[in-house]
C-alpha cells in the first residue's frame, strides 16, 4: 500500500452510523461453550502424552545474591530424576531489545528471568529445573540441588531503588533519556518526559491547586490457571509445545530467540487457556521444559506452576509511586497539570510507565503539562502486562486529584469532567490529534443513569459511612500488531475459520459472528478454531485489546474475499459475466438467477477447486476506549472496611459484536479493578521475601464481595473497523481504584492516597487525617 | 516410595478401582490416574474452589481429600452431571449468560452451584454468592455466573414441577 | 508431597496404640483441610497419617438441652450448623462454624481439627471458650478433660501427650438468658484468615438487665487464642449498659498482645480488639435477651 | 509538509523548538532531513534502520507499524510517544542500547 496515510486511513474507514446488523449485537452461545461447561476443553495442564516426566523449577530464597555456586549431582542421582537444566544450559544472549507482542523485551534479559546466571534478582527467581518420573521425585530432587549464595542489599520499591547508594541491580544499566545514555550505574532504566504549553503559567491562571503523591503496591493479574508448558524435543530436532499462552507465535519467537533456534524448528500448539490478563504474553517455562526433553532423552516434560510459582516467579505489575499536581480555574477548567511518576519494573527494565504516562491525563484537554516518568528496577519479579498496563495506577492518582479540585470548587465530578474531557480533534496530552472517540458520551451517559440519578442508599448499620464516587479512564488500545486467518468453505455450507489468536474469553464466537454478518450467514454456520503455529499465519498476541479489532478486520477481508469467489462461481454456474453477480444477505443473485450460500456451497468443488480465502494484515489502527465508573460504598470507620454496594460501569465499545462478552469483559475488569483498589498487594519481609503468595492471603475478590456489576455500552463506532468495533477488554480495569477513592473521601472526607485501601490503610488514613476531613 | 493402596470407588455413577499412593489427592488421582482432567487445579490448598467435587453428597475441594481417603465413597465431578446427549440446567444456563470467560473456573463453579441446588433449591443472591465465594473468578466479576445459576434454580423448579 | 504411610484406623485404640508408638512421627487426619496443606508445603513432615473417620466415637454430634452439646472431633463444620437445634442453642458457635473457609471447606473441617491445629488465629477457638467448652482427651492411660482455653500452648502445638487423641468437645447446656456471638475481622467478607477475633459469651439475670456471667476470649493477637477472664469479670453484677460494655472491650484490648504480619498490624489488631469485643458483647447480650432501651 | 513534532526530551537538540515542517515521502526523508540540521537527533529515535522499540510513531492519530518506511501526506502529523512497555535498557552496543 503506497498511498499516504492520511488517505489510507480515508480508505479504510468507512461510516458505521446507523448500521443495522442481522449478527452483530445479538448473543449466540460460543461454539466452544459446551466443552467449557462439561469438562472436556483441554487446557494446558491436561495435556498427557505417554511416558511423560514431571519437570519442577528450582527457585531463589533470596530477594537478591550472587550464586557462587550450583551443584545438582545428588539431584541427578535420585532415581527417578531423568535431567537437571541451569542457566548453563542456556545460550549467553547479546543484549537486544527487540518489540514482541506489545512491549519490548531484551532477549538477554528474558533468558536470564528464565534461569538466573551470575545474580538472583527477586524471590522466586528460577534457578534450575528437574524432570522426574514423578511430582514427588521431582520435588525431592529440587530439595538435592546445592546453591551456594552471597546474598546483597535488596530494594523492593521505586523509591529504596532510586536513593542515591541503593544496591545496584544490574551493572551495566545507565540510564536512557530517550537515547541518551547516562554515564553511571543506577537502577533508573529510563526516563521520558511529555511536555506541551507552560506550566508556570498555567499554574498561575489557577484558582485552586491540588498537590498530592500517591503510592500503589505490587498487583498480580491472579489468573486461575497457573502456567504450564509441555515439550518434546524430538529425536528430529523438531520441537513441540503445549502451552496455554496468549500468543502462540510470539510463545514460539520468544523460546526460538533464548534456545537460539530458527522459529521453524519449533511448533507452538496453543491449548486453552485459563486466564491472562497479560501475564501469559511473557513465557517461562516453555524453553525449560523444552531443554529437559531434550537433556531427558527426547521424553515428553510437563512443568506446571505452583501457585506460589505463579506469585513469586512470574510477572505482576508495578507498583508505583506518583505526584500529581492540578490547577484548574474557578469555572473548573484545568489550567496546568504536573506529573511525576516511578513505576518499579522488578528485576529487568520494562515497566508499563510509557503506557502511564498516555492513561494519566490524555481524557482532558489540556494545554500546560509536564508528564516525567521513570522506569526503575526493584528486586521483584519482572513485571508483566497486565490489563491496561500502568493504567489504573496512573488514573487512581490523577481522577483522585480532579475529584478533589471538583469538590473544592463545587462543581459536580461528572460536570468537571464535562468540562474538560477531551474529543476528537483536541490534542492528547503526549501530543498527537485525537480521532472519533466516545468519551464525553461516557460522561454523558453516566450522569443520566438511574444509579447516579438516585440518592445515596441508608448504611446498612447505623453509624457506617456511604459514599459516591465517579472515575474515568482512558485506554490507547493497540488495534495493531499482525494477524492471519485461513476461511475454507465446506461443501455443506458451513464455513471453517482458521484463526492464530488466542480466545482468551470468547473470541472465537466474536470472530465467527463478524464473519457470518460479512458472509450473511449464522454464527452457528461458522466453525471457529484457534490452531497451532505451522498452521496459520503470524498472529500477534491477544492482549493490547486488539483480537476482535485487528483479527476481526483479518476476518472480515477474508469474508470479502469468499464473496467475491462465490460470485464467480456463480456466474461460472449460470454463464454470466462475474460483474453482473451480486451477493448480499448470503443470497448469490444476477438478473435472472438466485441461489443461497449453502446450495452453491454444494456445488462447487466438483473439478473447480475448493473455495477458500488466507488473509493477513497490520492494520494501522486506532480506537481509544474510554470509561466512566459510578460507585457507591459503605465504609466501616471503626475497622476500616470498605464495602462496594452499587457499581455502574459506562464505556465505549465502538461497536458490541457480543454484547454478553462484552459486558462480561467490563464487569470482570471493574472487578479487578475493585480488587486492586481495596485488598490486593504483594507483602514482602524486610530481607524482600514475599510473604503472601497464595489465594488465601493475596486477597482477590469473592462473589460475596461484589454486587451485581452494571455494565452500560455506549456505541461511538470507530472508523477504522469495518464493524466499528474498538477493543474493549482493558479500559474497564482502569477507572475503578480512583472511583471506590472518590467515594471513600465522599463518604468519610478522607483522601485516600495508597492502594490498596484495605482496612488497614484506610484506618491509618482515618488516623492521621481525621482532623482535616472536609 | 510408599506402597500404592487399591481404592474402590464410584465416580460419576460408574464403579471404578484405581491405585494410588496415600500422598495423592484426590485431585491428583482424578487428574492423573482416572485423567478425569475437567477437574481443575488452581492453587492446590483449598483457595480457589477450581477443584470442587462432590463426594457423598457434601461439596469438598479435591485438594484437599486424599485419593485413598475416597474408598468406598460416591464421587461426582463435571464430567458426570449431564445427562446423555444433553446438559445439566446449570451448564446450559452458564453458556446462556455467557457466564464464562477462559472457563477454567467453570467446572468447580457448576459443582459448587449444582451443591447448592441440591441442598437448597431455591437460593437467593446472596445465599448463591456466599456459597461460591469458595469459587474464585478471574473473569466476569461474578454477575453473570450468579445470574445463571438464579435463571438454572428457576428453571430446575419448574422442571421438579412438571 | 511427601510419602507417608496411610492409616484408616477402626478404634479409638487403635489410633492411640499408633500415637503412642510413632509419637511426633504421626499426625491425625480428620478434615485434613489443615493437615494435607501443610504436609505438601512441608510445614510438617510425618511417618503415618491416622485417618479417624471411620471410628464411631469422633463421629458422634449430640445435643440434649440437660446435658449440654458433645461435638466429636472428626464431625464437620456442616453438620453442626445443618441442625436445628444446635443452631437455635449455640448461636455463638454457629457465627464461628459457619465461617470457617468456604462451604467446601466445612463439608470436611472440623472444631477437633481446628483445635489440634493450634493456630492463633483459629475461629472455633474463641468461640468454644467463650461457650466454656471443654475438650475430651483419650490415651493409653485413660481419659481427661481439658478446658479449651488451656489446650493450646502454642502456635502448632496442644496439651496432647504422646498417644493422647482428642476424642470431643462438649459444652455446657444452656442456661436461661444467656447468649454468646464470635465475630472476626477480616479483610474480604470470607475466605480469609482473622485479623482479630473475638468470642463472647453473656448470662444475664432474670431480669435481663443485670450481667450474671460473661467470658470473653480473643484470636490472632497472641501465640494462642487467649481466653481473657478479667474482660468477662469486670462485667459480672454490671447493669448493662454501653460504657459497661466499652469497660470491657478495654480490658481485652490491654489483654491483647499482637504482632504485625502480612495480614495486619499490630497496632490495627489492638484497636480491633476493643471494636470487636464491644460488637461480639452486644450481639451476645441481644441473644442472652436484653433489649435496648 | 508534513509536520513533525519534537519529542520534549531531544528539544535541547532543537534549540526547543517543538514542531517543524519538513517535506519528504517516508518517516525516514523526514527524519534525514532533520537529522542534516540536527545531528544526532535520528539515533536519539532509531536503532539503525529501526524506530526504537519503545517509541510509538503515530501518524495523524493512528499507530504506525511501519516506522520509518511509513509513507506521510503532505498535511500529516508525526509524533514519536512513549509506547505501552519502557521496553528493556541495556549495555554495550550502542546500537541496541535503549529504553
């Protein structure tokens, strides 16, 4: 494609206003519905292959040491243990940062969290792994590995990393300021700026000033499936592996780059998988199980996680520590805005605190800003993405700030954000013009709802607080990436789609919905399937929001090219000229003839050929999704208890392929949100040991936590999707910690400034600040 | 290694004999012995409730039963709660709601929800949200599973009706 | 996890004579909701695991209002709370029962198991002391009762000797105007382990006015669940009332000696104490009949 | 021209000055173009051939895939913003160091 972009995105936009679908909107039950709800689906760790061994992963005491020395002879004589891999088994990597998925990763530093070398960086960071003919072989043989350690000074958060004489986590780190390479050793990898307009000024314009510094700790995106891999290293070379990843192509680029093997040696076969979040876009075990096939003599290994190996050892997200300060002018308009923000990236660069610096502000129009935000290492796992990364940390800071200048100025907090939320053509705070986006329709929407409409409920008891509190969010989804599918036409009328992207939470459904509205059929004329990595082509992740925007574009080309071929071999049928054909509704038709999908489905084939259609992009996409929260609390002044009674959850999705999943996809991600905003948090000891790495004490909520959860779609079609849709799945996690804020400072006039707010937060708050309640 | 022990129980309705040594779950047995794999393992320590099974009539997590502790019991998992050729209500009722993301959860919630039935066929919401708050979801945020299984106990009762 | 030998014991002697001879070595199962968590994470590493389910005696839940409740130690949570009679009896211990894990936890937890665990932290604890329950121990030389607020002698470990296995529980029938109500504090609204817990037992004069009697026993805020007679003997011969009540929960609060951990602090612990206490009293003296002015 | 806007961090390069109007078919002409009056400023962006990692280019609102070899119209609008991940910094060859 070589026009110029302007008139590419021209081209492929197309008006979506006022479009009526036969499909899309409706709710069909997914076509792997029946195998979820009866216990057939196999997911990762069902996978069994005759005579398999058990690989268990050998993990760091210590938040951070040196390993003198590893010695696994008594391990490797235990019967029953068949091989013992260590970093020594893995190729030394050279320092390059490549972009996989959509962040980027320093193939030296992915091999090094996958078995540490020289440094242990964080509890639980992999030291070795056996294989055995049992679990309980292999864990007995783990106790049999002799480490010896130097353990060092360990810095758990931005702040103890970033003091001057901090332990240095990685020697040859400097500092990077967009190219620029600082000249000393420093746990500091990085610092970027967004700057536009001027701050003094827009300060000065001011009539009230907020100022407040926020601090979130370490969340984990809490997927009930623990990772899994399985691998045969076959007696050919040829390598094999089962995993429940969110990308099998990228599973499978990743594991090529740290074995140092083309990627065509390697088949990814993706089993389903139970949750993501994000964390399973970064792989651990697949080239471990691989390496102990192989060491094992080409036997089948099985690695599965613990949960404490799901806590300790994979990729959470960053805990933060950020300043915000906000002028706005008596009528509410904001006038400057200053932020500073740390993002703690556990042991490797890479931090979400690019993805921050977007969320924090871009929902306003803003003139005077300064955004600085540093990406800094801790001796915590290397964090992962995880739903919206660096989102709901940015927006807890900045809604709480806008909820507090709202409230000393009087003006409503749906009205503040009225008035300042950003529409198309405003300028995003990072820069670039804004398209077609719904957000002061959230706004709009939420102020009308029966929930913020009706008065605040009574306390349940008397003497408990009730409160309201609103929050927005903005997410920049990544409508972008590669992805292929493969459409083949059955002679019976059904169509097989052949999908790469990983269905996390229903996509296959959503994929065969597009493709049956671009075809005029029934979802249930689709067959749907995800398949492994030699099979299909390249397909990026599902994560960024991106599966039913950028493979529903895949999907809906493909369609088109169906129909095209379908008119051809009608006109074949009827001797007509293929231009004079016309195909709508699943009907083929020309002047004199008609004949249905299915029926010339069944005609073709005979000596013709089959009618199929491979279709691959990278769409240059766009389709910012916003949201606007409502929530009402109870809080329990004498404990400290924060309990959600009502939650509305306002967003816009473009265009509702499945309205079920998507409401689905709002609510679970507000209540991830709400989880993260009252309870959860890694706690570490003072020698950086995580303390709470279990479902009992990492507290994720329960169903007697939450109520029902309202979820109301606001549909401003995106222009660049054929269907309208803009990716739904991660602005919902982004509104709900400075929400359930707001309305604890509504309902005590305390101003919460650390997540969690658990009780024992929320007490301390209520402590200090009980004299200066407003 | 200890002395495998032979259990004899009945799961899913059919008399089965398995052997297993006394440090397997349950759990274990069901995922690697029987490969009764729609039983699901999400922290191994009684947190998540992804594991539940239904042993003589009482909801349990499999977690945290012994395989030999089984000898002699009734066991039901989701591999056994549908009739032929057809679906339990509440397994209907989770695709009808779209009650279900990734679905790893789903086996132990239909077990948990189909306990609850079993025992109290009528429940209210918040009768069926603290019966399943042994059951961790990652996923929905809970409503929609709550709504199915509301929708599955009003369907069953007009069914006990007929 | 690791290798142990299983033992479905029969008999009461039985299970004692394997007590007796492996001691430390062996470990009893009932609910095993405790047990087999610690011996996969290797918190505690046994020979033989005696599982006492299939002995009548444990098995027995008995409630007659002369003679009181007799809970045996493999009976779980469940069938505690699924009887009427025991629910409308001991209402106090209900509100400790039915709170325990999940319902999947209760199907197989049971009070014998939570008290041979030992944890500071345990619901039942508080709860059986405040009902003054008392605790029925069997061993080569015979039974003992043990009062519950002396079983536990540290985190993990009991009164238990060598070849001792707890056979039931019993408490006390119930006396006319007397309640009790066991509330915790937790961060979620279940599935959690006390941050503070606090049983409260109350027997009130004919009147209904006037405390006659009043036991008051804390968890998670010492190395054992800590009956705290002092908070209760204050209360004896008060009229009831809210600074009667508040009188109370301050000498529990000064009784407490918490730590912090991961699940709070201490200093959080202490004043929960005294919310605690003050709630878990007044429920208590609702229950036992008094109405508020 | 298409208008390219300076990222705040390389405005020392640029006397701060925060946009410019530079013609060119590609990202690549534009950025030689001010490269030749700015030296240094197409490697603070590129790894050789490549946008860094941990830039996004967003072209007229929309995420570009292509980097440099992205082709701009005369009235677009190029800003290189800090993408989701800061990406990974490292170490010894300048060429992969970044952020």
């Amino acid at each position: 494609m070589e026009t110029p972009v302007a008139e590419q995105a021209k081209a492929t936009e197309v008006s979506v206003e006022e479009r009526h679908y036969n499909i899309i909107g409706t709710r069909p039950i997914r076509h792997d519905g029946a195998d979820k709800v009866t216990g057939k689906a196999l997911y990762g760790a069902d996978v069994r292959l005759n005579g398999m061994l058990y690989g268990k992963v050998l993990r760091s005491p210590h938040a951070h040491a040196r390993i003198l020395s590893i010695d696994v002879s008594r391990a490797l004589a235990l019967p029953g243990v068949k091989a013992v891999v260590t970093s020594a088994d893995l190729a030394t990597l050279d320092s390059v940062v490549s972009r996989v998925g959509e962040g980027a990763v320093n193939w030296r530093y992915l091999s090094n969290n996958i078995l540490a070398s020289d440094k242990v960086l964080y509890h639980g960071h992999a030291v070795a792994a056996v294989a055995a003919t049992s679990l309980n072989a292999a864990n007995e043989a783990l106790n049999l590995i002799d480490v010896q350690y130097e353990p060092l000074p360990c810095v758990i958060t931005a702040v103890q990393a970033m003091r001057p004489g901090a332990p240095i986590l990685l020697q040859e780190l400097r500092t990077n300021e967009l190219g620029a390479r600082g000249e000393i050793p420093t746990n500091i990898a990085s610092h970027d700026q967004n700057m536009r307009g001027d701050l003094e000024r827009g300060f000065a314009e001011a009539a009230v000033i907020v100022e407040r510094e926020f601090t979130t700790g370490i969340v984990h995106q809490g997927y009930i499936e623990p990772h899994t891999a399985t691998a045969v290293w076959g007696t050919d070379d040829q390598i094999t592996i089962w995993t429940s990843t969110q990308g099998a192509h990228d599973a499978r680029r990743q594991v090529a780059e740290v074995l140092q093997l083309p990627v065509s040696r390697i088949k990814v076969i993706p089993m389903e998988i139970g949750g993501g979040f994000g964390g399973k876009t970064v792989i651990y075990l697949e080239p471990v199980a691989a390496l102990l096939s192989w060491k094992s003599g080409n036997r089948p290994v099985q690695v599965t996680m613990s949960r404490f190996e799901v806590f300790a050892g994979t990729g959470p997200t960053s805990s933060s520590v950020i300043k915000v300060k906000m002028g706005s002018a008596s009528d509410g308009r904001i006038t400057a805005a200053q932020v500073t923000m740390a993002y703690a990236a556990g042991a490797f660069p890479g931090s979400p605190v690019g993805g921050a610096m977007s969320v924090i502000l871009n929902a306003y129009r803003m003139e005077n800003v300064q955004i600085d935000g540093y990406d800094v290492v801790t001796n915590t796992p290397r964090v992962a993405a995880y739903r919206a990364p660096g989102g709901t940390n940015a927006a807890f800071a900045s809604e709480s700030v806008i909820d507090e200048l709202a409230c000393k100025l009087g003006i409503d907090p749906l009205e503040m954000r009225r008035i300042n939320g950003a529409k198309e053509g405003d300028r995003r705070v990072d820069g670039p013009l804004i398209r077609r986006i719904g957000y002061l329709e959230t706004v709009e929407k939420a102020r009308a709802s029966a929930h913020y409409q009706s008065p605040l409920p009574a306390p349940s008891t008397p003497g408990l607080k009730v409160g309201r509190g609103v929050a927005s969010g903005w997410w920049g989804n990544w409508p972008g990436g590669t992805s292929s599918v493969s459409v083949i036409v059955n002679n019976d009328g059904t169509v097989n789609l052949i999908e790469g992207s990983t269905d996390i939470g229903g996509s296959r459904v959503a994929m065969a919905m597009q493709l049956a509205e671009t075809l005029g059929l029934q979802a249930a004329d689709i067959k749907p399937m995800v398949v492994d990595t030699d099979s299909v082509g390249y397909n990026d992740v599902t994560a960024g929001s991106r599966t039913t925007y950028s493979t529903g574009i895949a999907v809906h080309k493909a369609g088109l090219s169906i129909i095209q071929q379908m008119r051809e071999r009608a006109a074949q049928l009827w001797d007509v000229e293929s231009a004079s054909v016309d195909y709508a509704d699943g009907v083929i038709s020309s002047k004199d003839n008609h004949i249905g999908f299915k029926e010339l489905a069944r005609k073709v084939g005979d000596g013709d050929g089959n009618v199929v259609a491979s279709i691959s992009i990278s769409p240059n996409g766009d389709g910012v999704a916003l949201a606007t929260h409502i929530v009402d609390v109870e809080v329990d002044e004498e404990t400290g208890k924060v309990q959600i009674l009502r939650y509305t959850a306002v967003q816009d999705v473009g265009t509702a392929i499945h309205p079920a999943y998507v409401e689905g996809q709002i609510q679970g991600g507000a209540a991830q949100g709400i989880g993260w905003a009252l309870n959860e948090e890694y706690v570490y000891d003072q020698q950086g040991r995580l303390l709470n790495g279990s479902l009992l004490d990492y507290s994720i909520p329960t169903a007697l936590d939450l109520p029902m959860i309202e979820a109301v779609i606001v549909e401003v079609p995106n222009p660049t999707h054929p269907f309208g849709v803009r990716g739904v799945g991660e602005v919902p996690i982004v509104p709900p910690a400075g929400a359930v804020a707001n309305a604890i400072a509504n309902a005590t006039g305390v101003r919460m400034t650390v997540l969690p707010m658990s009780p024992q937060h929320v007490l301390e708050a209520l402590w200090t600040q009980g004299n200066e309640r407003v | 290694m200890a002395n495998k022990t032979a259990v004899q129980a009945t799961i899913n309705g059919e008399d089965v004999e398995f052997l297993c040594e006394p440090h397997q779950s349950l759990l274990e047995v069901l995922r690697d012995v029987l490969r009764l794999t729609g039983t699901k393992e999400g922290c191994n320590n009684g947190n998540c409730g992804a594991c539940n099974v239904i042993l003589d009539g009482v909801l349990v997590n499999s977690c945290l039963v012994l395989g030999v502790e089984a000898q002699g019991k009734r066991i039901t998992t989701i591999e056994g709660i549908a009739p032929p050729h057809g679906l339990h209500p509440l397994q209907q009722k989770f695709l009808e709601h779209a009650a279900l993301q990734c679905g790893i959860c789903t086996p132990g919630f239909i077990i948990s929800a189909k306990a609850l039935l079993d025992h109290k066929p009528h429940p209210s919401e918040h009768e069926v949200r603290h019966w399943l708050a042994g059951n961790l979801c990652r996923c929905t945020g809970y409503d929609k599973i709550v709504r199915a299984v509301l929708d599955a106990a009003d369907v069953m009762a007009v069914e006990v009706s007929k | 996890m690791q290798a142990f030998e299983y033992i479905p014991a029969t008999t009461v002697k039985e299970a004692i004579a394997i007590l007796a001879r492996e001691g430390e070595q062996a470990r009893v199962l009932s609910g095993g909701t405790d047990l087999i968590v610690q011996l996969r994470e290797g918190r505690r590493k046994v020979r033989a695991v005696i599982d006492i389910k299939q002995i009548p005696e444990v098995n027995e839940l008995s409630y007659d209002p002369a003679t009181g409740l007799q809970i045996g130690a493999a009976v779980p949570c469940y069938r505690i709370y699924g009887s009427p009679a025991i629910a409308a009896a001991y209402p106090g211990l209900i509100d400790a029962v039915s709170l325990i894990g999940g319902v999947q936890i209760q199907g197989r937890a049971t009070l014998g198991g939570n008290l041979c665990n030992s944890s500071p932290a345990a619901d039942s604890i508080p709860a059986l002391i405040a009902h003054q329950a008392s605790a029925l121990v069997m061993g080569e030389n015979g039974e003992r009762r043990i009062p519950i607020e002396e079983f536990c002698i540290a985190p993990g470990r009991t009164q238990l000797q060598r070849g001792e296995i707890l056979l039931s529980i019993h408490i006390p029938p119930v006396s006319p105007y007397s309640g009790g109500a066991y509330l915790r504090f937790i961060p979620r609204n279940e599935m959690d382990i006390a941050v503070v817990g606090v049983g409260a037992w109350v027997a009130l004069d004919q009147s209904g006015t006037t405390i006659t009697a009043a036991r008051i026993a804390l968890g998670a805020v010492a190395p054992t669940p800590l009956y705290v007679p002092e908070s209760g003997a204050g209360l004896i011969g008060k009229l009831v009332s809210s600074e009667t009540v508040a009188e109370a929960a301050t000498i529990a609060q000064a009784a407490a000696r918490p730590i912090t951990d991961m699940r709070g602090s201490a200093q959080q612990r202490s004043h929960l104490v005294g919310v605690l206490t003050r709630r878990a009293l007044h429920i208590a003296l609702k229950r036992a009949g008094y109405k508020s002015a | 021209m298409a208008s390219v806007w300076i990222p705040s961090l390389l405005r020392d390069l640029t006397g701060g000055i925060v946009e410019f109007r530079v013609s060119g078919d590609t990202v690549n002409d534009l950025l030689n173009t001010l490269d030749e009056r700015y030296p240094g400023l197409r490697a603070r962006l590129c790894d050789k051939d490549a946008i860094r990692p941990n830039i996004a280019l967003v072209i007229d609102g929309l995420r570009s895939q292509k980097g440099l070899r992205e082709r701009v119209a005369a009235n677009s609008e190029v800003h290189f913003v800090p993408a989701i991940s800061g990406g990974n910094l490292n170490n010894k060859s300048d060429l992969c160091r970044m952020s």
